[in-house]
C-alpha cells in the first residue's frame, strides 16, 4: 500500500513537474524513463531505511536547473488522459530560429490549457443571459414593429363557476403582450366585486363595463348576449376615443404570443384564423367517437373533414388575396351522427367567431379623418337588426386583410367549456365559513357509497390530501360514481371536473346513454 | 477672431447636413458604414482605375486540370478559378498589355485533389515554375520587372509556401521566383515566412447560393450565445495531442464541454447555417491554418465571429476593420473565453452586429458567379488599385536579374 501510494505521488509528481524537468533533459524520451525509474527505486530504498516517506522535493532542487522559458509552458497542470500528462515540448525547429522574421507564435507541440475548474460559473452564465435577451430585444425592434399599437381586449364575461379559470388565462395571456394594452371587460349582470378582484391582479388598465341584463341559460342566447356586450365595449372605445388595435378575447379563448404581434399590422379590419375546438369534454371520448366514426364512415372526404381540426377563417387564393371565409361546418354535428355516446356533445361556434376579426379603434370613432369608407358609421349602428359577425360592420367585407400569412397561420384557438348553469362554486373561491359536515373518506377521497345524510347545505367541493376533511355534495358523488363506476369498466378517468355539464334542454342531445338519461331524470 | 459671416453659414449648413444624414441612417436601417484603415473603400469601384492583362496559357495549366476535377470548383480553394473567370469578362481587363497595370497568370496549383477532395501541393511549385518559365520566355513583362507587377492567386493551406504541414512551409518559404509578385492568398498571419508584405489576403471560397438557400427570417431570436461546430482533436493527424490548432481547439472543448452557454460539437447537422443564424458568437479557431472558412459564414449569417489564432492576418485587412467586427482571443486566453465573451458591454455586441448586417459587408466576402458589385473579385482589385502606381524601383535596367531561379528544392526544378 505504501508503494502504491508512493507510486500514486510519483506519477502526480511527474506530471506536475515533468514540463520543467524534460525541458532540461534534451536526451531521449527512453533516458527520462530510466531516469525515473532508478529514482523511484532509489527513494523507495531510502524510505524504507529511514522508516517514512520523505519528499523527493530533495532531489528536484538538488539537481534541477532552472529550465528555458522559451517554450509555451502550460501553468496548469492538464487533468486528462496519461498521454496529455507527460507534455513533452520540442523546441521549435532551428530553421525556424534561424529565420529573419521571428514569429511570438512557436509551431511545434503546445499544452492543452484547461483553467483549475473547468465548469461554468452562475455568474458568467447570469451575465450571458442578459446579453442574450438585450439581443433579442434588439432584434425586436428592428425586425419587429416599428411604433406599437395600443391592443384593446373586449372580454365579455359573467360570474359563474368557470369564470375564474378563463380569466386567469385571458389575463395572463394579456400580462404577456410586450405592447400597451387596454382591457374593456364587460360584464353581464351588473358590475361585480367577485370579477373586480380578478381583473384588479393584472396590472393592466382595464375598464370593467356592467351590462344589464342576465347571461341566458342556452348557449344560443348566450351568443346574442355576448355579441350585445361586445357592442357595448365598442361604444366605450368610441366614447372613449381609445386608439389602438381592437381585438375580442372571449375569456375562454387562447391566444398565442404571435396574436399580438401579428395584429400590430393590421391597417383597418383584419381577420386570423381560429383554430375551433368544438369538442369540449372529455378527450377519450373524443377518440373513441372518431374511431368509431372512422369504421362506419363510408365518405372519406366526411372522414378527413371531421378528424382534422377546424379552422374558420380567410381563405386566399394563390396570389394572397382574400376570396373567402373558412367557416365552421356543423354538418357533422347535425345530430345525424350517432357516434357519441355521452351526454357531452360539441359546442358549436357561430359562423364566424369575432374573435377572428380586429380593428383598428378609429373605426369606430364618429369624426376620424380617414375613415374608409367602406366601413358603415359604428353610431348609426342598429343592434335590433341582429348583427352576427364583425363583418356587419362593413359595407364592403372584400376590403378585410387577412392577416397570419393569409390565413396559414393559426393565431388563437376558440374554445368553449363551462360547468353546469347551476353549479355552485365558492364566492371568490375562499372558503368561508369553514365546513359543516364533514365526512370519513376511505383510501380514495371520493367515497364509493354515498354518505346517509343529505348535505343539502354546502354545496361545496373540497379536495384535501389528509384522509379526514372531506365534504361531497350530494348531486356530484352520484355524478362521480357513475363517472368512476365507467371509468373502471373503460378507462381511467381523466379531468372529471373539467367536464361540461352544460344541458341546454336534457332532451336537446340526442346521443345519450341509457345511465345518463337515467341520472339526468334523477337530477331533474 | 471674427470669422467671415459666409463661413459661419457655410459650417452650419455641414453641420446640418452632416447631423441630417447621421440621423437618416440611424433610423432607415440597423447597419453601420464599414471604414478600414484605408477608409471607406469596400465600395469602391475598380472599372477605370486598373487595368489588368490575363495570360494567354496552355490549357494544362488551367482548363485541363479542372476538366480532371471538377470537385475543384466547390471546394474552399475555388477562389484561383473565379477569379480567372471573372478577369476574363470583367471591364478591367485589357488585351493590350502595354497598357496593363497588372498581369494574371492563370494556373490552377490547388486543383490535384486527393479522393477525399484535399489538394495535394506537391506538384505545384513545379507548375507554377513551368508557366512563369513559359511566361518569361514568351513575352517581355516578366523580364521587365521580374514579375513585381504580376499577380498569382495562392489560396492554398500556406500560400506560396505550398505544404499544408506548417514546419515544412516554413522550411520551404515562399517559392523563390515569387518572391516579387503580389499575392492573392487566404493565409495570413503576422512574422510568417508564408506572407509576404504586400500580399492581399482574401476570404476562402464559400458557395454564395448554398448560404443563401439557407437564410431564416431576421426576427427569429438568436438564443445560442456560442456555437462551434467542428473537430477539436485531429485524431488522424495528430494522435497525441496538442500539434492540432496549437492546442487552442481542445482547450476549447476541455474548458467548456459542460457550459449550457457554448453550443460545441463535432457533428455535422443539416442545420448548420440557420444554426449559426440562432447564435450571437461563433467561434472561428485555427485549425492547421489559422484561416477557415467559418469566418466567411459567421460574416454572411450575422454571427459575431471570435477569433482564436495569435497574429491572424484577415480578409482585406486594410478595407474591413476586423477589431470592431469581431472579437479576437489570444489563445493563452481560450480557457477564460466564457468570461471574456460576457464582459463584452452590450452596446458593443449591439454594435458589431450592426456592422455586420451591413451588406457591403457580406459582399466583400462572397465569390458570387456572376459577380456583382462590392464583392471580394471587386475587393481584391480594390486592392490591386490601391498599390499603383507602381514605385520607380518596380522596373528593372535591362538584362539586371534579381530572382534566383536555380533556388529551392531540386526536386522543384524538374519540369512539369
């Protein structure tokens, strides 16, 4: 052991001092190594008279001289592999001395310079960091718009158990815009605190407008009711004179990063394209009911249609100009397909979504300069004639942009989920006052059989990691015990709370399996 | 002192104009004007202020070798081949060579490919003997001035040294009979036997429409802070270690193999160029020679490049002022590059991409076929212009010899 450990001191003595040492020793590589080995054994003697290990510092002053500093002469000592230890310099070659011009740059063999720790140091990294993102930043405003455009969002929106979820999403997509925004939030029913607070974290300058009448139950109404708020915010703009870029965020929407920078150049009227996700609801059902539809499916081209998504949008010819309009096809959905089998069906957009179309805010106003003309005056505009899309506001709906690359590029997504119109969430979502009743939950925190006593009180859902706490409201256990009792025939079960529970009549869907009717009548 | 009232107006009205002009350019487009030492010349145009006289040779000197190989026109030692190409249908040349300021010999020394496609350089200085011995036996100019008024094109390893191993160019030196010619050659480095004072030293051949086919959009966002893509060790040439690149490569990859900051490797991805259009640095290490053509793409693609060669002399030095363009590393310093690079003050880094988006910029350093304006054919006769008119001691009495044409290795002295 000490001899190997004495070895292990040796070879890390060579290695450190070997680059001094062979500068002296001119002779073969072949001396050097007998040289060293008679040393070795020499002082393996030595030691082992005196009873310890000395250091053979002795002998490297004893007979070293102090070496040439014309070679590169690497100051650390290189961690690598045996053959990068025994750095061997060879002097340059005498032709290259003997010339005129001496170079400060050697040819010949150099060391490898590796620093003591060669790993990256945070705050090296930190630094790049910035340099990167002031490069970008550079790069923005270079390649991107030149002066920006305030962006105006529209959101209509209503207390109810699935606004807090949406909103968030809205407003922080909205925190994101790297422009000046200005976010009229309407809402229906009247101005609430419950919708104040949370547009109040954004940050943002937002105006929250009340609207006087009640969202509907239907998701028709529901339409109207919102194309009615929306006119309202426009009012605001135009009242306001807001000057910017006019854009509809429904608050259940998405919208990409690119959205906004895409809509800064907009002139007049633009329109994106929407990528629809109709199918609101539980994603296995959704494959399940394509596969399905795939095997009974005779028409390929009906098949093709429905398994890719829709996009509702421009449509350009070759050379970029707008022909048309994609819009939704809700064929498919025309309740000839008895493909689903759940109580969920599709939410179905109108034809054209207005969160496909911007503006620019000057529209709007009565007096602006270079108003083209043809956009119809927004004051003179008649709600009770029924105003579907954006494109009623145009005289001429020709002179839209499409804007996204015409229309190749899919901006933002349309998407419609909402709880059950009498599902009850808490108000502000805090739980206050505590819970009343609570039951033991076994391993699972759902329970399996339903509690006895009917909690009719607090209709409250609470999920707790402890195995104690536990309250289940009553209509929502059966609705998860059929979920489970399914679940663990077919699947596992995914998102149970995300499922749309939206009936708009019971009888209205017509593809429904036997359990559900059942439970819908219990419920009724 | 009371200046004249004309003078006040006549400095306000520069100052004016002068501010006028600074402002449009800051605000129209992100780029800098490029003045090198020898001012603001990359734009210059040569039609008129040079005329050039190409040589008449056999066609084994030149077509014959290409039609043998025609690897030889997209390899980065293409630059010997346009250049005739363009001379032969540029408006400086001239068919009266009284008349000529310059002369062009065209001979393909780079053109004897290996099967691999690396030149092999052994033959070429007995070619280049035998046409300046053909040359200076079938017309007068040579003898005139032994060849001081002439230009060669060199692109290889070493120049006019012709070895691709550094201690034999150095031992062979420049071929003795070029000794007084101007040199068109991609090396450069400062004290070397293999440049001569005089020489203009040009960018590699990099194929323009190649680089061009790969462009990406200005606005993606460059998020590689360094990207390399190369070898660090030559394991073929160098087993032990430590002669490739003078180490400065493996030190690259021994200090930084781990730093999420440098995108390092020795792959060979498809994606190469719009990598580089992702990245802020790239490095442009020595290799064998201290030139690559690495340098060339980091130019076209905007990517600062950081040079890693003690005493590299590049591309038309004295029109492109490399020190505000790119970053150069001494390579005792390779270890430290991450602290070096990030020092750097943004404004800085800001500053020379501007320089590089210039497009007179990446013209200067592009071989386009047909060529074009401001670029490097336009640059090297720039270059050319710039060194008339020739001094007085240019032309020799008659019959004063100064070249030693027996010198050199025997074996050069054999015909070719």
């Amino acid at each position: 052991m000490k001899l190997s450990a004495l070895h292990q001191s040796y070879l890390n003595r060579r290695s450190f001092r070997s680059p001094l040492d062979s500068s002296v020793d001119t002779s073969g590589k072949s001396l050097l190594a007998v040289f060293w080995l008679v040393l070795h054994c020499l002082c393996c003697f030595i030691s082992l008279l005196l009873g310890f290990r000395f250091s053979r510092l002795v002998f490297f002053f004893l007979f070293t001289t102090p070496s040439s500093t014309n070679l590169y002469s690497p100051p650390f000592r290189p961690p690598l592999k045996h053959h990068h230890n025994n750095i061997d310099l060879n002097p340059p070659s005498n032709a290259t001395e003997a010339m005129i011009k001496s170079s400060r740059v050697v040819v010949g063999r150099h060391g490898i310079l590796i620093r003591p720790w060669p790993h990256p140091d945070p705050v090296e990294v930190m630094k790049a960091h910035r340099i990167i993102e002031r490069v970008q930043r550079e790069q923005k405003t270079v390649f991107g718009v030149k002066r920006s455009k305030t962006v105006i969002a529209v959101t209509p929106t209503y207390v109810r158990t699935f606004q807090a979820l949406h909103l968030n999403g809205v407003m922080h997509s909205l925190m994101l815009v790297p422009y000046d925004v200005v976010w009229i939030v309407v809402e229906a029913g009247g101005v609430t605190n419950e919708t104040g607070a949370i547009i109040a974290k954004s940050g943002l300058k937002t105006i929250h407008v009340g609207f006087n009448q009640r969202m509907p139950n239907t998701w028709e109404d529901r339409g109207k009711v919102e194309v009615l708020m929306r006119l309202q915010a426009l009012r605001v703009v135009k009242e306001e004179k807001l000057d910017g870029v006019v854009m509809f965020a429904d608050d259940s929407n998405m919208h990409s990063m690119e959205f906004f920078d895409e809509i800064q150049n907009v002139n007049w009227f633009g329109a994106v394209s929407v990528g629809i996700l109709a199918h609101s609801g539980n994603a296995e059902e959704m494959v399940m009911s394509m596969d399905k539809r795939r095997e009974m499916v005779v028409d390929e081209e009906e098949e093709e249609r429905s398994s890719s998504l829709p996009i509702q949008g421009p449509a350009c010819n070759g050379s970029d100009k707008l022909i048309g309009w994609h819009v939704f096809n809700t064929l498919p959905y025309a309740g000839k397909s008895a493909v689903y089998i759940d109580d969920v069906a599709a939410v179905l957009p109108q034809k054209l979504e207005w969160c496909g179309f911007v503006l620019n805010s000057r529209l709007l106003w009565d007096e602006a300069e270079s108003k083209p003309e043809w956009v119809k005056e927004f004051g003179l505009l008649n709600e009770n004639e029924g105003v579907e899309s954006p494109l009623s506001l145009l005289n001429d709906a020709s002179m839209v942009e499409p804007l996204g690359s015409c229309g190749r590029q899919v901006l933002l997504w349309w998407l419609r989920v909402e709880a059950r119109a009498d599902s009850k969430f808490p108000p502000g979502w805090i739980i206050d006052p505590p819970l009343e009743i609570t039951v033991a939950a076994k391993r699972t925190p759902w329970p399996d059989v339903p509690p006895e006593p009917p909690t009719k009180k607090k209709d409250q859902m609470s999920l707790s990691q402890g195995n104690t706490v536990v309250t289940i409201p009553k209509q929502h256990q059966q609705q998860q015990q059929q979920q489970q009792q399914r679940a663990s025939k077919v699947r596992k079960p995914k998102r149970r709370s995300k499922r749309s529970k939206h009936e708009a009549k019971p009888t209205d869907t017509t593809t429904q399996v036997s359990s559900s009717t059942k439970h819908h009548q219990e419920r009724n | 002192m009371k200046l004249p009232s004309w003078a006040l107006i006549f400095l306000t009205c520069n100052l004016t104009f002068s501010t006028i002009s600074a402002f449009r350019l800051s605000r129209s487009q992100p780029t800098e004007r490029i003045s090198g030492s020898a001012g603001d010349v990359l734009e210059d145009d040569p039609v008129g202020r040079l005329k050039v006289f190409v040589y008449e040779l056999p066609s084994k000197y030149n077509k014959k070798i290409l039609q043998k190989d025609p690897r030889c026109l997209t390899h980065m030692f293409a630059a010997e081949i346009y250049m005739q190409r363009f001379l032969l249908s540029s408006p400086v040349r001239t068919l009266n060579p009284e008349e000529a300021d310059w002369f062009y010999v065209p001979v393909y020394t780079t053109c004897d490919l290996t099967p691999n496609g690396l030149p092999l350089p052994f033959k070429s200085p007995r070619m280049m003997r035998s046409a300046i011995q053909l040359i200076a036996s079938n017309w007068p100019y040579w003898n005139r001035t032994e060849g001081a008024d002439h230009f060669f094109v060199v692109p290889h390893d070493f120049g006019a040294c012709f070895h691709y191993q550094e201690e034999k160019a150095i031992g062979r030196g420049i071929l003795p009979l070029l000794q007084r010619a101007t040199l068109v050659q991609t090396f450069g480095q400062r004290n070397h036997v293999c440049l001569k004072e005089g020489s203009i030293t040009v960018p590699p051949y990099a194929p323009p429409q190649k680089m061009q086919s790969h462009l990406i959009p200005g606005k993606t966002p460059r998020s590689i802070f360094v990207y390399f893509r190369g070898l660090f060790y030559d394991v073929g040439n160098d087993p032990e270690g430590g002669y490739y690149a003078r180490g400065a490569r493996a030190a690259v990859w021994e200090n930084f193999k781990d730093n999420p900051l440098f995108d390092i490797s020795t792959e060979h991805p498809t994606t190469y160029y719009e990598d580089m259009q992702r990245a802020i640095f790239c490095l442009c290490p020595l290799g064998w020679a201290p030139w690559s053509p690495r340098l060339v793409e980091a130019v076209i693609f905007g990517c600062i490049p950081v040079i890693i060669a003690d005493d590299i002399v590049l591309p038309f030095a004295d029109a492109i002022p490399w020190e505000d363009i790119g970053v150069f590393v001494d390579e005792k310093d390779v270890p430290y590059l991450d602290t070096i690079l990030t020092s750097i003050p943004p404004e800085v880094i800001l500053r020379k991409q501007r320089l590089l988006a210039n497009p007179s910029m990446k013209q200067a350093m592009l071989f386009p076929q047909p060529a074009q304006p401001g670029d490097a054919f336009h640059q090297v006769l720039n270059g050319l212009a710039r060194k008339l008119p020739h001094d007085r001691s240019v032309y020799l009495r008659p019959g004063e010899k100064v070249l030693n044409w027996t010198a050199g290795p025997v074996a050069d002295l054999k015909p070719w």
